[in-house]
C-alpha cells in the first residue's frame, strides 16, 4: 500500500487515530497504556539493508520506493493520551499526524504496541479493584505471548496498580520491584520439605515466602512453623508462605490458624494459582485471610478479553477531515480532543473550545519526543487517581448500568452530517 | 530459587517435562509447536554483564552465585516432540534435562515460548480444518501481544496450513509467502474509489486485492468491475476483490454475481473482519462464494483459549522419579516417552518398550541442537499429515466424544503407585 502511495505520488500529510469501537463486556473502562514503548519504536523505526534486500527480492517495489524506505524515518507529530489516563470506547488514545506514507506504514506497529499494553493494564486495574488495597504481584510472565508480552505485562500491571513482578528482566528494564518465587521443583530436590524450608529461608533471611503445597498444605503449615521457630535463634526469619492449590479460602484460614497458634502472627499469606479478579474478589469476599495474590495467566493473557478492537482510521488529510461508512465501522472525521468532566467526556474537534480537562496533548514532533519518558511510579499514580475519579459505578466488576457518557460535540456531529450529505450526493 | 539451589549446593541433574494439563474445551488436540525457536533461545541462553550488575545491585545474591551465572550456559540435554506433530493433555512436549540450576533457570522461557507456539498454532489447525481446503491468511500482526506473538503467530499459523501471512518481518524472518493487504485509508486518500483501484491494480499487476467496502460494498464490486475492464487494454488485472464487514455470506454472492456480470468469473474473492474458525466454517456452510479468508486476531490471539495450562514439572533428578501430589495438579513421574497408535496413544517410561511410534526424540545434546533447523515447508507437511491421520471425530471444531485415548503404561501405573506408598509412609 505504501508503495501505491509512493508510487502514485501520494506523500501529502494525513492524520490516522487509534481508538476502540467498542469495550469487552466486562471492561467499563480501559487504562491509556503502551505510550512510551510506542515513542521508543516510532523513534527508532528504520528499514535497514537487510529489509530493503527482502524487499527488492519479492520483486515487485519500484527502485524508487526502496530508494525512499531506505532514508525513511518518522518525520511527523503525535498526540496521545497520556498512559496511566482512563479511556473510552470511540476516544483517541494516539493520533499520528504525517507524510502518509510514514504513518501509514506505522499502522501495525502503533496497534500492536498500544493494543496490547492497554488490553493488559485494562485487565490488571480489574484486579486492583477486586484486590480492594491487597497486594498482587505479576505472576504472569511463563505464560504470556512472548517476550514483549512479559514484558509488557509487567509493566501494564505495574502502572495498574500490582506491587511488583515476578519477571527479573523487567525489574531490570523498569525499575520495578521485583518478587522471587519459590517453585515445587524446589520442594521436591529435597527428601523432607523441612530441608527446603531451611534452605530458602536462610538464603533470603526475612523475605522468603515459603511454598507449602507440594504434598500437603496442612503439613505444610507445619512444617513452615517448626522451621520458622528454629530459626529464630539463628536471627533467621521468614516473610510468609504460598499456597498454590486447593480451596485457597478454606485453606487460608486453616493454615492461618496454625501459623497464629505457632506465634506466627507477622508471617503472610500469600496465593496464586490460576488467580484472575473474579476468583480475587471471590476469596475477599469470603472472607479469605490472605494478605497477597499471585495473579498470572489470566491477568497476564486478559483472558476474557485478549484484544481490544483498536483500530487505526484516516481522520484527515490535507483536503480536510475524512469519514468512512463501512457497514458497522463507521469512523468520526477530523483531528480530535476529549475534554473530560466529572461524570461524562466530550468528544470534539481540536480546534473546538469545550468545559473540561483535554486529555490529549502533543508527545512527539518531527520525528522527536516532546518530554523524557516518565518513571512506571508516577505513571501509577495517575492511572491510580484517575480510577479513584471515575464515577463509582464504573469501579465494579460488573457491566456499569449505564455506561460512562461519551457525548459528541456539536461541531463534530455537524461535520458527520455534512460530510454524509456530500457523499451522498457525490 | 537458583540462588538457593546454589548456596546449598544442589547443583545434581534434573529432568523438567513441560506439557498441558488439560485441553482447553474447544480443543480436541494440540499442535506441538515452538521448538525450533526454543532451542535458539536455549542456545543463546546467558547472563551478560548488565543482568549480573543488576542482580549484584538487588542485594540479595553472593558472589558465589553471580560468579557462576556471568559463566552459565546450558550445557544439559533435550528431548521433543517434533513440531508440527499432534499432543494430548499430559503428555510431554519437551523435556529438559541438566544440571539442576540451568534446567531450572529455563523454566520461564520454554513455558513462554512453547505454550505461546502451541497455543497459535493449535488454534490455527482449527481455522485450516474450518476452511476445508479454501484458503486462509495470517492477518493478526496489529492485534497479537507484541513483535515476538505477532512473529510466532505468523509461524504457527504456516505450519498449521495458512497460505501466507500479512506481516513483512515474518515473511523475511521465516522465509514464508507474504500477503499484501490494502487498507480502508488508501481508498479514503482518494476522492473517487475507482482512482484508488486503477493506483493499487497497477503498482501490483495481476497480485491486487481491492479492498471494496470503504463506503458501500455494492458499489465498490461495480468500481472494480469497471476498473478491470477498463486497464484490461493496457495488460493489467487483478486478482480479487475483499470484503471487510457487513453480512459476509450475503455480500460475497451479490459481489460474485456482479463480479461474474462483468466478465470477471476469475477474481476472487477474499473476507476479513473479526473471523474465526466457527465464522469461517459459517459462510462454508451457506455456501458463500468465497475463496479465501484473512483471519486475524481470533486466530492470533487464540481468543477463546488465549493460553493453555503449559507447565513444567520435576519429574526425576539423580535419586530416581520424582511425584508431586498438589491437590488436583499431581505428575506423574519418571522421564517419559509416548508411543502413538492409530487411535491411542500409550504414554509411559523412556525405558519401556510399546507398540506405535515413538514421538519424543533427543534434538540437544551438552547445549548443542543435535540437527539444523527444519524449514517450514516441512512442518507444515508434517502437520498435515499429523492431522489427516487422527481419528476423524478429531477433526471437528466441536468437542469430541469420546477425546482421544491416552493411556498410561503399565510400568508408569506401577511407579506412581510405588511412589504414593513411599510418600504415604514417610
């Protein structure tokens, strides 16, 4: 496509805007993610030798359109929503501005870095609502997709609210805590789980979370309580024990009994094992003593909803704003603003005045970011304030009835008419 | 966890097994798939500088230990099911056998990148069987979880029968067919739809596909119509026209009568927009016109089963096999091999002897891949076959009944229960 615009000399400047059509069923709202990735890539975006050689070998670009990829770079503007903000369905989250054939060709680019981010922080501030101030920490990294994905999971939930992660490389690359884990396959390496417990324990004094499932869960206690008073003498202590099977309610409070009942009235309790926000709020609910939750696959792969429908659609270009009627897929024209109100959005034209705090703001021109990218700690904090903002109904599991209000200004449901009325008589 | 395995001297071999617990309700087998990736990753498995100075700076690890990972490398063994050959729930997709720290440090990276694989392809394999023969086309590259899902997606989906993919990095990466796609905002960067066709049709001369929904889908068949018929004299056609939303089995009859109208019976006609392999198997059933399917997120994503239970288990170390018996997530022990019949399979000891074909063979040796990568031609080939010789209910998109038959050897039988009653007494 890139080559027919080249080719047909079509390198005039166009606007595109990634947004959702639509929110799953149990989102009442999506966490604005995946902004500081996406500057880094687009910063670095280049076709290098070895793209253009594969390029030409398919034999059917022009010397002249791999002339031009080859000095390609991003040369236009962005604005975005900043990550960590609250979001709706038919509100930008980025707007590339651009020669088009620049911005078209970040089209896959720009969907799969924010779609992704903003589908796992979506789902992770699903979790930190049901955790109601607990800790949960990212357990999701072994079964995400990919690389990227673990990564990007980490720091979606991180920006959502998690107290850290259990993937070492993201710790590295984020700056983000990090939490160890104790695996089965640790127990099972010794004969007598005792011997694991002291191991562990003596390896991370104060901070080992013991892993007590492996055989038994009740044995498990106990044992955890025999090792933690043996230790002691060795200034030895331990932070809390895992459980990872079983009915994690029922089992929490018996272990939480036996570990009260051994003077272990400190040591936490932390679970995992197949954890997504409904089966937190569950054990909450219940009543549950768990001081943690491990939350991994489902958090980490938003099971229930694994994309979100974002889109990438021309909005204008430089004979003016432009409109799409596809069946079901209609896109509003023109370069936007989304001014945010107490309890609704206004969705209008940038070059409109509205009541309301804009969200979207300027983040790259020229190629160039406009600000240094901004630590995971205040990107929480804002995603934080902006989720304790929200009307109160949208905090909650379940679909809000009605759904938070998006209403399209005056100017820009003035312009979808006219452009309807020229396409039709057109 | 390494870290206490090292402090403590636990430095013996071990044997890891990764395999899935259970299928996923709408899977009535898996693709085993990501192994040539795995054994990549494995081989180029270390710690650099950085990742030392930054588990020093956590300061929680002796000198010992990070002295030990600056040099680590895997220097143990692996066993695999080919890729692109058929699994069951329980049995082994890759073992991993070394030196318990290395075997143990890879845990993370082959659930990440087997499960994510296996999981795709496995979906994928479900599309094929929907198409019945038709063709269908990677499209999920904006919508997988990052760079590296959008790569595995392009590669499971090859080797689970797609004719090629969208995305250009695949194509190049994995030397697979490429599949240019035209999107909505070049027939909006247009003022007349037909000038969008006559630029697209003749960058790529006999290869376009019009994309012909932009603004009303009937219409747009007639546009192409006209512009074939007309760039017919200088010697340029097209290849097909897309239909991208609206009610597909509907439209793609009227757009094949138009089509067939205008002298045009040899174009094809390709859908896309939020299908999967019960969509596609859909419009087969109304007998929809249609000769090719781009499929995408569904697929890449694998959205009704976004991850598969993929864990990676202690099944033996030195002292013999090794049994965990966490409620309700209990393996079986010992280093195992799976012998497939026609329509059973028999899972048991790597010693035993069984009837059928052995699947789990040695692919490294001392950290070496024992054969060079298998192209994906031939993984395809292998899946195909893999899946014309299941049982034919196998071969549905619903679940079959009865699942296929795995049965565990006797001599495994016997060492489980061996081990239940040495637990019991201890």
């Amino acid at each position: 496509m890139a080559a027919a615009y080249f080719d047909s000399g079509r390198t005039d400047s166009a606007s595109f805007e990634l947004f959702v059509r639509a929110l799953p069923e149990e989102r009442n709202f999506l966490v604005a993610a995946g902004l500081e990735p996406l500057l880094d890539a687009v910063e670095q975006w280049r076709f290098d030798e070895e793209d253009i050689a594969f390029l030409r070998s398919l034999g059917q670009f022009s010397d002249g359109f791999l002339g031009h990829l080859a000095t390609l770079r991003f040369s236009g503007e962005m604005r975005a929503v900043p990550e960590g903000e609250i979001v709706f369905a038919g509100e930008p989250i980025v707007e590339i501005t651009g020669p088009r054939i620049e911005a078209q060709l970040l089209e896959t680019l720009a969907l799969n870095v924010i779609g992704t981010h903003t589908t796992q922080a979506s789902k992770a501030a699903r979790v930190g609502i049901a955790a109601q101030g607990r800790a949960f920490v990212d357990f999701s990294a072994r079964r995400d997709h990919g690389r990227d994905a673990a990564m990007s999971a980490a720091r979606a939930a991180m920006i959502a609210g998690a107290s850290a992660t259990s993937l070492v490389a993201a710790g590295r690359a984020l700056d983000v805590a990090l939490s160890g884990t104790m695996a089965h396959a640790f127990v099972m390496s010794f004969d007598d789980e005792r011997d694991a417990f002291r191991t562990f324990a003596r390896a991370f004094p104060g901070d080992a979370v013991l892993l007590i499932d492996t055989w038994d869960t009740i044995e498990g206690a106990h044992h955890a309580v025999a090792v933690a008073n043996e230790l002691r003498s060795d200034g030895v202590s331990i932070d809390g024990v895992r459980l990872d099977s079983g009915d994690l309610a029922v089992l929490s409070r018996k272990v939480r009994a036996i570990l009260d009942g051994g003077g272990l009235r400190d040591v936490r309790i932390f679970v995992s094992g197949d954890l997504d926000e409904r089966a937190v709020a569950a054990l909450i609910g219940e009543g549950a003593p768990i001081d943690g939750f491990g939350v991994g696959t489902r958090m980490g792969t938003s099971e229930d909803a694994p994309s979100l429908g974002v889109v990438y659609k021309l909005v204008a270009d430089a004979r003016g704003p432009k409109l799409k009627l596809s069946e079901g897929k209609a896109t509003l024209p023109g370069r936007k603003q989304i001014w945010r109100n107490e309890d609704y959005d206004v969705l209008g034209l940038d070059a409109e005045h509205s009541e309301g705090r804009p969200l979207i703001e300027p983040v790259l021109a020229s190629g160039r970011r406009l600000a240094a990218p901004v630590p995971i700690t205040r990107l929480r904090d804002r995603c934080s304030d902006a989720i304790a903002a929200l009307p109160s109904r949208l905090r909650s599991l379940d679909p809000a009835d009605p759904s938070y209000d998006v209403r399209v200004s005056g100017e820009l449901s003035a312009l979808v008419d006219d452009l309807l009325a020229v396409h039709k008589v057109g």
